[in-house]
C-alpha cells in the first residue's frame, strides 16, 4: 500500500512548492502553515509507514525495493544508444524510479523527520518576516529535492534531486536578496556546487561507459560480481569524479568555502540544509556508490585523507570565530570531514551512523542559536551575548544537551558515533595510517573546545550585552521551543540505537544497514588484498582492551576541552581577550582570517585581487594572454593591415571605374528598361500571388496527369 | 440506380476546390476570400476522408482532422489580422490592401 | 427474440445500409449549389449562411462515408465554431459602401479562367484516372463505423501506455492552434 | 401488423441500428409531439410557479387554474400578424428562426429515454449534441443581424459571445465525465449516449459521484454553464427586457416569435437530457446496484401509476374545493374529467407493472421496462426544469462583463483543472 506508491513521499511537499508559487502570495499566513507544514508532516507520517512495510517487505534481508514508474530518459527501443568501452551499444535509459533500502530509509526517515521539526520552529521563526510564503515554498521544493535524492534508484534520477537542493540551497541563502551579502554568498555557493555537479556527472558518466548503466542495483551486481580488479584505473577515476560531486556538495577541502557564507540564509534554512539533510547528500551518494569505492583504494584513501584535513582544518578555524552561527558552521564542515574520514576508511556504517546522529544534535544546535538569535533581537556576535542562561533557559538546556553529544560527553549521541569512527579508523590499518586517527583526535578535542567556548561565551559568562538587548530577551515561542525539545530527545537517545558490543550492546543500526555494505566486505576479504576496511572482518581481531583505552582517551579529550574553555571563557567579560590572542598572536591572526584560504582563492581563481597591478592566477594567465594577443599579435596583423589597404587602394579604383562602370551598372541599366514592362503583372493585388500559385498547381497537375 | 463510389466523391470535391478558386481569385471582400479558403479545404477533406474509405484504413480521417484543426487556425489568425486592418484603413476590400505594394 | 421481430428489423452487424444513393446526390448537389451561392452573393452575411450549409452537407458526406467523428468535428468545429467567428467578425466590420461597390475585383476574368484551366484539369485526371485500373477502386474497403471515434483515439493518443502514431503531431497542431489564439488575440488587442 | 408493432416493443436496440427507418420516423414524431406538449406544458408551469413564487396567482381565468391558458396563448401567437419590418433582411429574418428550432430539435435523435428508446445510437453521440445545439447560436447571431436594428444586434452579439464563451467550459465538463467512461477493464471509453449510461451502470455509480467531488465540480460546471448556453436567467443577457427591450428577438412577433420560444425551451430540455446522462444516470431508477432485487425492481415500477395517481387525487381534491357557484360549474366538470384521465393513465400505467412484473422477455414485460426507463429519465429531467425556473424566480440578473469574467477566468481553469484532476485520479486510483 505505501510502498507501491512510494512516490508520493516527494510529491507532497511539492505540491504544497506549487501552491505556494502558484497562489501563495494571496493566501494568509495560517494557510501557508496549514499547506506547507501539513504537506511535510503527511510526508514524515507517510515515510514513516513506508519504512515500517518496508522491513516487513525486506524480512531483515535488505534485499532492496525499486518501483519504476517510466522511463524517464532515454528510451528502451533505440534511441540514445551509446558505445560502451568493451564494444556493445547500451542504451542511455534513466527511469523515474524509486529505491529503498535500509541506506535509503534511514535518510528517509530523518530527513523528513527533521524536516517537519524545522517546518514547525520556521513558523515561529520566520513569523515576522516578509516572504513568509516564499520561504516555506522554498522549504518544500528542497523537502522535494531531497526526497528526489534520497529515493533515486540511478545517478540520473539523483542528479535531479542534486541539483534541485542545490538551486534550493542557492535561493534560500539569498532569501534576504536585499543584502548584498546575501546574494554574494549564494552566488559562491552555487558556483562553487557547481564545479563539483561538473565532477558527479562526468563521475556517473564514467560509470555508465563502463558499466552500461545508471541504475544502482545493475552497478552494484556488476560491481561485485568479480568482473574487475581491485584498484581498476577506470573505476578509480569515477570513484574520483564523484568524490569531487561530495566534496562540492558537503564542503569539503578544497571546496567547503561556500558553506560558511551560506550562514547569510535565514537560521532553520542553515539548520534545515547546510547542517542537517542537503550537507550530507555527498556522504549519501558516496555510501550509495559504495561498490565502486571499494575497487578503487585510491580513492578510498584520497577521501579519508581529504575527510581528516577537512576535519582538522574547520575545527581549527572554528576555535576563534565570533558569530555564532559561523562557529557552527565551521563545526559542520569540520564534523562533515568525519564522515568522509569514517567512509575513506570503509567504515560506511560508522560514517552513516554519525550523519544520523549529527542530523539531530546539529539541526539542535543551529535551532538553539537561531532562538538565541531571536532573543538578542538579531544579535550574532557572541561577545555581545553572555549570561543568557536564566534567561532563556529552555533553548539554554537544549543547547547544553547538544553541545554535550557533540564533544561526544557519554551517553549522549555523539559518542557512540564518533567514538565508532576513531576505533574504525585505528583499528582499519596500521601504520602510517594510525596518523588519521591523532588527527581525529585532536579533531575531538578542539570539537569540545569550541564548543564549550560558544556555551560559556552565550550563556554563562557575565553579561556583555547592550542595554537595549538586555531589555528586549525573552524565551521564543513555543513553536520554536517544541522542536527544540523533541530534537534535544533525540540527541540524547539516538544514539542507544547502536551502542557498541564492547558496552554490552547489539549495535542494531550497523546490523540493519549491513545488507548494504556487506557484499563488499566479503569480496575484499576473499580477495586478501585491501585490508583497509572490512568492519566485519576487523570485529573478531580487535581487543576490547584497546578500545576501552580509545574510548577513555576521547572522553578524556572532550573533558580537556571543556576544562580549556571553562579557563578561558568562564569569567569573560566586556572587552575580554581571546587567550590564543594574547599567547600566539600570529597563530590567532591566522585562524581568525581562515588560514586566508578565500583570500587565496581571490588570488588564484576570482582574480578579485592583485599584487600591484598584476593579477595572478587562472585570471592572471587570461590577462597576460590578452595583453600578448593585444600587443603582439594584434600589432603583427595590424602591419599586414597597412600592406593590403595599399592594395586596396589600388583595387578600389579599378573596381569603381572598370568593374562597376562596364560590368555592373552596364546590366542594372539594361534590367531597369526591362523592369517597366515586367512591374504591369507585379501589380500589389494579393490575389494575383494566389493566381500564381494556381498557376503552378495547374503545371503540376499538367505534369502527372499527362507525362 | 449506380452505386456511389470513390470517383463521386471526387467530382464533388473537385467541384468544390474549383468554387473555392474562383472565389479566391475573384472576390473583393476578405471575408468572403477566407470562406472560399475554407471551402478549398473543405475539397481537400472531402477527398482524404473517401480515400480513407477507399483503401479502408483511417489515416485519412485523421488528416481530415488536423486540417480542420488547420483551419480553425487559419480563420482566427486571419480574422484577427482582418479586424486590425479594418481598425486601420475602414474597409475590407481585398485589392484596397497594398501598402506593402510601395 | 421471435421470428417476426428478426425480419422487421433485418439487423445488420457492422454495414448497415442507411443511406440510399439518393442522399448522395441531394447532399452533393446541395454542397455545390450553397458553394456557388457563397461565391457569387453580394452580402457576405447571405455568403456565410450558403457557407454553412455546404459544410453541414459535407458533413453528411462524411457520414455516408462511415467517418462519424469526422462528420461530428466539422459540425463541432466549423459549423459551431468557425462559422460563428465569421459571422461576428462579419457584423463587426459591416460597412454600408460594400454592398453598393463591386463584388469583384478587376481580374476576375482572368481569375476565372485560371479557375476554369483547373476544372479542365481536374475533369481530364478523373476521367483518365477512371480508366486506369485500381486507381479510384470501384469497391469501397469496409470500415467500421461502431468503432471509429476509438480506433481514432488510438491512433492519435496510443493505447496502453504506447504513444500512438500521431501524438506527435497531434501536440504540434495543439502548439498551433496556441500560436493562432495567442497571435489572433495580440492582432485585435487596441492596446497591448 | 399489431403483431409487428407488438414484437418491436421486444427490441433490445434502437432503430437508428437496427436500419429500421420506419420506426425511427415514429419515433422522431413521437418525440417531436412529446417536447411540443412537454413545452407547452413548461410555459403553464413556469407561469404559475413564477406567480407563486411571487405570492401571486398567475393564470386562473382560461379554463380550471389556468390550464388552457398555453393553448389560448398558441392560438393567439398563430393568430397574430407576422410583421417583417421594411429595412429587415427578409430572406435571412424568415430563416433564423428556423436554424434554432431545427437546432434544438436535431438533437433529440440522439438523447436515449431507454436503452433501446431512442432514434438512433450515435457513436459520437455527445459530440454529436454538442455541435448541433451549438447551430443554435447562429439562429441567434443571424436573427438580430436580420432585423437591422439595435437592440437586436447587441443582444445577438452579446449571447453569441456568452454561448461561444461558455461553450469551451461546458464542452471540458463532458469531456471529463466521458474520461470516466474509460475506466473499465478494455480502457476504451464512449461517446455514445447509451454507452455513457451503460458505462455507469457497469461501474456501478452515478458519474456526479464518481471521484468524488471531481465529477461533482464537473457536473456543476456544467449545470451553470448550461443556463448560460440557453440564455436563461440569471444569465439572459441577450434578452435582458430592461436593458435591450427584448433582445435579438425584438422585432419578431407572432408566429415567428412563438418559435424562438419553442426552440429556447426545446433546449433547455435537450441540455438538461445531457446533464441527465452524463452524470445522473440516464434512465436508470434509483439505486440499481443496492437494491437490485426483483422485488425492488416491481416495487420502483409501480412510481409511474402512482404518479399519475397522485396527480390524479390533486385534480380531483382541485374539483371538490372550487366554490359552489354555478359560475364555477363548467370549470369544475373540467378539472374532474382532466382527473378521471389522469386516473385513467394511472391505472393503465399500474395494470402493466402488475402484467410486465416477471423479469422474461415476455412483450409486457419489456414494455414495463420501457415505461420505467422513460419515466425516470423525465422525472430526472423535470427536476432540472423546475431548477431552470427557480433560478429565474431567485437571482438577479449577471452585468455582461462580469459574466464573461465567471466564463473564461473561473469556470474554465475550474473545469480544465477537473479534467486534469480525473485524468490523474483515473491513473492512479484503479
């Protein structure tokens, strides 16, 4: 019942887009609620029963369902036929279909989830702006988007839900089109998603030569059906191609520039999309791409070497940061960087868990800030906050609790998953690989830092606000503060859904996604070579003694970095000095201006800045070729101008008095005497052209009737 | 009695065109030059549709029916270009429209 | 079911003969004579109802044809809709000179015998035509009228989610007919 | 030859195909008299509901209640001069109203009273009714251009456009109701008139309830839209007395005037036959699927006698209540023996449900049926009369404007959107 017609989930909130374009503009606010929230809680309701069927469907097997509902390009009878690298014609054929799976259910569930938490709050949020249809039309279109991705069963299929978050992404950041930061910053996002879209496609088009198609099922069977060898060059350059696609869309180093500017967005958008769901589309479509991954190590390792600098990198800019939200979003980059760690090191599980379990405690996060927001009347910058704990204590609380699961404090959420990623990535291969997991752990331990910096600097230390502010604080509704609440729960509680064996516990969640990923497992093992991953295989080898040992140590570190904070910021007041300030002032210097990485970029790509008068970089290089065409070439061609004007000149009076004085005009005179005659049938009558046409059908008939 | 067969129609659809062109060629009034346009596609359906009948299969009937689909086109644009003149020069005479003539 | 009843209902599956030669003569000649009438009548009000009446006997021709939805499109379409347009549009840019000045236009001889040199030529081709065998068949191929209007609907839209063989062209003549709607409507806007 | 006419009333088609052109021309008379009485009798209702509705008595002198009173008036109008005025167009003045009258009477060759009661069963059926009573609109166009005078010419123009106008909306309407047709085991659907019944009772629902409410809104648009095309109030513009004198018809009297009546009220007939079939029902009696007994079937076939019973005990109680004047006197014999006919037909009427009770071939048996089949579809039929003239008892009268803006910009997205709407719900939901 639900699961055959799995395609409605999407086309709810997309109706509720329509409505909200279509007539949106008329319609009262309460209406918008009622359509556009309704529309997002009928599709939560509805995944939910979907998933519930689904299991009975799947029997614990996790043999995947598909509901293919046309095809959507291509076409099976000839049509867009192209050659495939081994000589058959495959047809290009991408459907309208629907996959779900444990992978797809779990996105399925918290995305819509979640979704319809930030729909709620959003209705309080956004209660007093302008464009409030158009925002929640917004809203919808990227619910759509998403629900496109997560529930694509092919590359082409998810492309369109990849690019339509996008678009969603870029119109959501500009909602404030006004500010011109606003709209600058989407324009970075888009165009920065973009040189990544570049990599995806060409990525599943690599896949579609080699392999003949775009469907998942087909890729994965052909896949692991032992056909190719392990490190496959073709293989590795698609894994690559479509790393670059995640990177581009999960803000990842070199492309993760855009995710903080996209703070600009109103708040439940950066909670909705650049914490929570469209973020994690990149570490989605990596998991989806698993088979292919697999056979190509190289690009296994590139994105667990590429995922532990991200992490590192970010967490080291978020030390610093002031405004709040850029804080959080530095910390999503940086949290983003531990799932590709978790996937490079094939612990796709782990990985997966924690974009579940970050889903909530982030979005939590991003939620509390946008209510702290809200309280201090649009106030960002925390060293005008402080002692806001009495004040506004619900979102004080809900915050605690999410700032608790992401320093990965026991028994919050974050600990079981990021605790599951650093015993993943020491336990996976030694080695000079051990190296990711220091790097993980210094990750952690500036996680908690920061972290704990944000809460002592908002809520605990004396208050540095103005007096203004002060007077206008109040707790936010309660549609904002529900949400907050129920995402708080879950932050706590999430994570028991997979509670390690060490503890005592099942791990249910790996155990439900295992159909997914654990066909690869086994045709490594059985090949003997990768012994990078292979969770289930490294299960039997490990002693729980080191991992105990990990465990303390990264409980430990979340407990150092809240020490570290509550030194330095406890009893921050007006005009405190930031102590890396004042102990490292060139270190504070560079963290602060984000290793002057955009300014780089300026440099090398944009071309916005220029040492002296001389761009460098790809604009440099386009300068400098202008000028040799400019001086040089031009000169060159400008010289053998001058030779053939001579000539010319010449030519030009042959022309006028030989050629057009004998040749041409002898003739024009000789037509325009015959002209007067001839002008007698042209004589302006529509009807003589329709003559004239009788005339030739009469030829015509002429011709057949008597030949 | 002669049973009717495909020539009868064909000479009534001849007869029709051929009423069609004279109307064309001859009349001054614009409306009365597009009726005669309706009647030449009128001859032209007459045919399809006994050629349809003819070889029995139903091709035919569809051409009939894009055509008058056609026409209906053709009557609209036409009139509407017809009322815009109109609203401009005051008549409707055919041989009185030829500013494009200079 | 008696006997009796068979009999005087001589019930006939698939061709039943409902139309005696005399209808086609009376509709052809109708046709024709109401085509003379639309060319040669001084008030084109006159000309448009002669206009009608020629339709609705081609329609009838139609039907004699086994072309049902044929037929009931050109009543539909140009005798409801078409005819319609003509006769506003004729009220509209009635003017009083028109009748006093002359109907036909200064080549109408010529007009004429261009007209005349394609009746000739259509006579000659139909009675060449008519010689040669199987070219204008004697015998007319059955088709069958219950069904009609559906096999055209398959034809055009397809069946069982197959695209037919016109529903290309079919969404072609709706763009056209859009482009005619939308250009008839800017043409006679006074202010745009 | 009562053996012949006895054993048609056995026939399971009409004679449209069964090729019978004898049967066919009964039939074409039969109906031709029935809507010449049906309208005749609609003008003396209309008059008297009208009056009552206006807490007047209407027309009491011309024979008991007024009963005679339509006929005194056709007397009078075929009794009257028939005035051409000088400038008119006179070929073109005769002709049109004869154009509507031939309009609005063609159609009833395809309207089906039964499933075998009918002139012909046309494939294009509905296509074929729609086109015809979209002729009458030129008998309209060209009887104001004929009569060479103002008002004429702008009630002409104006219900033109109103009737071109509405014509779009009611024609999506159909065409929805005849996608519904299609949702059966082979997907192909009709345009028959019989067929459309037929395919509401193979899928067991009246079609105003299908999807609903998709063929609710259907059946609404067309119910409006309809009133338009018959350029009833509210939406008789073209005629609008306080605005245009009498519309297109203001310079016709007489005879000629009597039959732009007839034909005006034949349509509105023909229109709501088509409301009837397309979405309720057609001949069918009330709940054939639930209580399809054979009891049942006696039970509702015994409506018909009683009926015309019950119209016979109101008669009868009118007789008894007249004043005891002996100026009354001539009346009341009158209003009784109206009564005893009504009786009369009643008790035939019950006499053949009795003999036609057993579900055989027998010939009483099927002509029972026939009287059910016919029954129903007027009573039907008779509603959407009554409604035509509570309408024009109840609402004013639409500004032209405003009417074309209700035509093009609501009811079309509406009924556009309805098609859509089935469309995708006859997809999906099966």
């Amino acid at each position: 019942m639900f699961l055959n017609h799995i395609y409605l989930i999407p086309l709810f909130p997309a109706f509720g887009a329509v409505i909200m374009f279509f007539f949106g503009r008329r319609l009262q606010k309460a209406t918008v609620n009622a359509v556009c929230v309704g529309a997002v809680v009928v599709a939560f309701l509805f995944a939910c029963f979907t998933v519930v069927e689904y299991t009975h469907f799947a029997h614990g097997t996790g043999h995947p369902f598909e509901k293919i509902l046309y095809t959507w390009l291509g076409s099976g009878d000839g049509h867009l036929n192209f050659v495939k690298r081994d000589g058959t014609t495959a047809s290009f054929n991408a459907d309208a279909g629907f996959l779900l799976d444990p992978l797809s259910s779990i996105w399925l569930l918290f995305v819509t989830g979640v979704g319809m938490l930030i729909h709620i709050y959003s209705t309080g949020y956004m209660a007093h702006e302008g464009g409030y249809y158009r925002f929640f039309g917004y809203l919808n279109l990227f619910m759509f988007a998403m629900l496109t991705l997560i529930l694509a069963n092919n590359y082409m299929m998810l492309f369109v839900g990849w690019e339509g978050v996008g678009l969603c992404s870029y119109l959501l950041i500009g909602f404030y089109f006004h500010r011109n930061s606003a709209s600058t910053a989407a324009n970075k996002a888009f165009i920065v998603n973009r040189i990544g879209d570049a990599g995806f496609i060409l990525g599943a088009l690599t896949l579609a030569w080699y392999l003949g198609s775009f469907r998942f099922t087909d890729i994965n069977v052909q896949a692991r059906g032992g056909h190719f060898a392990i490190g496959d060059p073709v293989l590795t350059a698609a894994a690559l191609l479509l790393f670059i696609g995640a990177c581009g869309k999960s803000a990842q180093i070199p492309l993760y520039i855009w995710l903080p500017d996209a703070m600009e967005g109103p708040t439940p958008v950066s909670a909705l999309i650049h914490a929570a769901t469209m973020v994690t589309a990149g570490v989605y479509m990596v998991a989806r791409s698993n088979a292919v991954f697999v056979l190509a190590p190289t690009a296994m390792k590139t994105v667990a070497i590429v995922g532990a600098l991200t992490a590192v990198f970010a967490a080291s800019i978020g030390l610093v940061q002031n405004d709040i939200k850029r804080v959080l979003a530095y910390s999503t980059v940086s949290q983003l960087g531990y799932m590709f760690l978790a996937l490079g090191v094939g612990a796709f599980a782990a990985g997966v868990f924690h974009v579940f379990t970050h889903a909530f405690f982030k979005a939590l996060l991003f939620l509390g800030s946008g209510s702290v927001i809200h309280a201090m009347s649009g106030e960002q910058d925390m060293r005008n906050m402080g002692d806001l704990r009495r004040r506004i204590p619900t979102t004080h609380w809900t915050m605690l609790v999410a700032t608790l699961a992401i320093a990965g404090i026991f028994p919050f959420a974050g600990f079981f998953s990021k605790d599951e990623i650093l015993w993943q990535t020491w336990a996976s291969e030694g080695g000079a690989y051990r190296i990711l997991w220091f790097v993980g752990y210094g990750t952690a331990l500036m996680t908690a830092f920061y972290m704990f910096r944000l809460m002592y600097l908002t809520f605990y230390s004396p208050s540095r606000m103005s007096h203004e502010a002060e007077h206008h604080v109040h707790e936010s509704p309660k549609s904002m503060t529900v949400p907050l609440v129920i995402l708080a729960l879950c932050s706590i509680g999430a994570g028991w859904l997979s509670w390690p064996h060490s503890l005592g516990g099942s791990a249910h969640f790996e155990k439900f996604l295992e159909p997914v990923f654990a066909r690869e497992a086994v045709v490594l093992v059985e090949e003997g070579k990768s012994a990078q991953l292979a969770a289930g295989e490294k299960e039997a080898e490990h002693t729980d003694k080191t991992e105990y040992a990990l465990m303390f140590l990264s409980l430990a570190a979340a407990g150092v970095g809240w020490g570290m904070a509550r030194h330095s910021y406890a009893r921050a007041a007006k005009g405190y000095k930031e102590p890396i300030a004042v102990d490292a002032p060139p270190l504070y210097k560079l963290l602060y201006n984000k290793w002057f990485v955009d300014e780089g970029y300026d440099y090398v790509f944009t071309g916005r800045r220029k040492v002296g008068k001389v761009r460098l970089g790809v604009m440099g290089a386009g300068e400098a070729s202008s000028w040799f065409d400019a001086k040089v070439i031009d000169g060159a061609v400008n010289d053998v101008g001058w030779v053939t004007k001579a000539i010319a000149t010449i030519s030009t009076w042959w022309d006028k008095w030989i050629i057009d004085g004998v040749g041409v005009n002898g003739p024009a005179i000789l037509a325009r005497m015959i002209s007067y005659p001839a002008r007698l049938f042209e004589w302006g009558l529509v009807q003589w052209y329709a003559l004239v046409m009788v005339a030739g059908l009469l030829g015509f008939g002429v011709y057949y009737v008597w030949k | 009695m002669v049973p009717i067969t495909t020539l009868h129609y064909l000479v009534v659809a001849a007869a029709l065109f051929v009423l069609g062109a004279i109307g064309v060629l001859t009349r001054r009034n614009v409306v009365i030059v597009l009726m005669s346009i309706e009647l030449i596609l009128n001859a032209v359906n007459l045919n399809l549709v006994a050629f349809s009948r003819m070889w029995g299969n139903l091709h035919g009937q569809i051409f009939a029916i894009f055509i008058v689909v056609d026409a209906a086109a053709e009557a609209a644009a036409g009139l509407g270009i017809l009322i815009a003149f109109f609203r401009n020069k005051e008549t409707v005479n055919i041989d009185e429209i030829d500013l494009l003539k200079w | 079911m008696n006997p009796a009843l068979n009999s005087a209902l001589s019930i006939n599956s698939g061709m039943a003969p409902v139309a005696t030669p005399w209808f086609f003569y009376a509709l052809a000649g109708m046709a024709v004579l109401s085509g003379v009438f639309v060319i040669t009548r001084r008030n084109a009000v006159h000309a448009a109802l002669a206009l009608i009446i020629t339709l609705l006997s081609v329609a009838g021709l139609y039907l004699m044809l086994y072309a049902p939805f044929v037929a009931g499109v050109q009543i539909i379409v140009y005798a409801g809709g078409i005819m319609v347009l003509f006769l506003f549009v004729i009220m509209l840019v009635n003017i009083e000179r028109s009748s006093k000045e002359r109907a036909f236009n200064r080549m109408w001889p010529v007009g004429l015998a261009a007209a005349g040199a394609l009746m000739v030529l259509f006579a000659s081709a139909i009675v060449k035509g008519s010689h040669i065998n199987d070219m204008f068949r004697d015998r007319l191929m059955p088709l069958p009228e219950s069904t009609n209007t559906q096999q055209i609907a398959s034809l055009l839209y397809g069946e069982a989610g197959r695209m037919g063989q016109y529903t290309f062209a079919f969404e072609i003549a709706s763009l056209l007919l859009l482009v005619a709607i939308l250009g008839a409507v800017i043409m006679t806007k006074k202010k745009i | 030859m009562p053996n012949f006419i006895m054993s048609y009333l056995g026939s399971t088609v009409t004679p449209g195909e069964a090729g019978s052109q004898f049967w066919a021309l009964i039939y074409v008379l039969i109906i031709f008299a029935g809507v010449s009485v049906a309208v005749i009798c609609m003008n003396w209702i209309e008059r008297k509901a009208l009056a009552h509705f206006q807490i007047r008595l209407g027309p009491m002198r011309v024979g008991p209640h007024g009963l005679l009173q339509p006929f005194a008036d056709a007397l009078k109008l075929m009794l009257k001069e028939d005035i051409i005025p000088a400038e008119a167009d006179q070929f073109v003045f005769w002709v049109a109203p004869l154009i509507g009258l031939l309009a609005a009477f063609t159609v009833y060759t395809v309207i089906p009273f039964g499933p075998s009661q009918a002139v012909s069963d046309m494939n294009i059926g509905i296509l074929f009714m729609l086109g015809v009573s979209s002729l009458g609109v030129l008998g309209i166009v060209v009887s104001g251009w004929a009569s060479n005078s103002h008002y004429p010419l702008i009630g002409a123009l104006r219900s033109s456009a109103q009737m071109v106008s509405y014509e779009v909306a009611m024609g999506l309407a159909v065409v929805s109701a005849v996608l519904m047709t299609s949702l059966n085991a082979s997907g192909t659907g009709t345009l028959s008139m019989i067929g459309i019944v037929q395919a509401q009772q193979q899928q067991g629902v009246w079609f105003i309830f299908k999807f609903f409410p998709l063929g609710f809104l259907a059946f609404v648009i067309f119910a409006i839209a309809m009133v338009a095309e018959t350029n009833r109030a509210p939406f008789d513009m073209a005629e609008a007395e306080s605005e245009l004198t009498a519309g297109y018809h203001t310079e016709y009297s007489g005879l000629r005037w009597s039959l732009f009546m007839l034909a005006e009220y034949a349509a509105m007939i023909a229109v709501s036959s088509i409301a009837v079939t397309l979405w309720l029902g057609g001949w069918m009696r009330p709940f054939p699927n639930l209580l399809h007994a054979p009891a049942w079937d006696f039970i509702f076939s015994l409506f018909p006698g009683l009926t015309f019973g019950g119209l016979a005990a109101i008669a009868m109680i009118g007789a008894a209540r007249m004043p005891a004047h002996s100026f009354f006197r001539i009346q009341r014999i009158g209003l009784a023996v109206f009564a005893a006919l009504l009786a009369f037909s009643a008790l035939l009427l019950l006499v053949i449900a009795i003999a036609g009770r057993s579900a055989d071939t027998s010939v009483a048996a099927r002509f029972r049926e026939g009287i059910d089949y016919v029954y129903w579809f007027v009573l039907k039929v008779a509603v959407f009369m009554y409604l035509f003239i509570w309408y024009r008892a109840t609402w004013p009268r639409y500004r032209f404007d405003q009417l074309m803006r209700i035509g093009w910009k609501v009811m079309l997205p509406i009924s556009l959107g309805v098609l859509l709407l089935t469309a995708i719900v006859g997809v999906i939901l099966p």
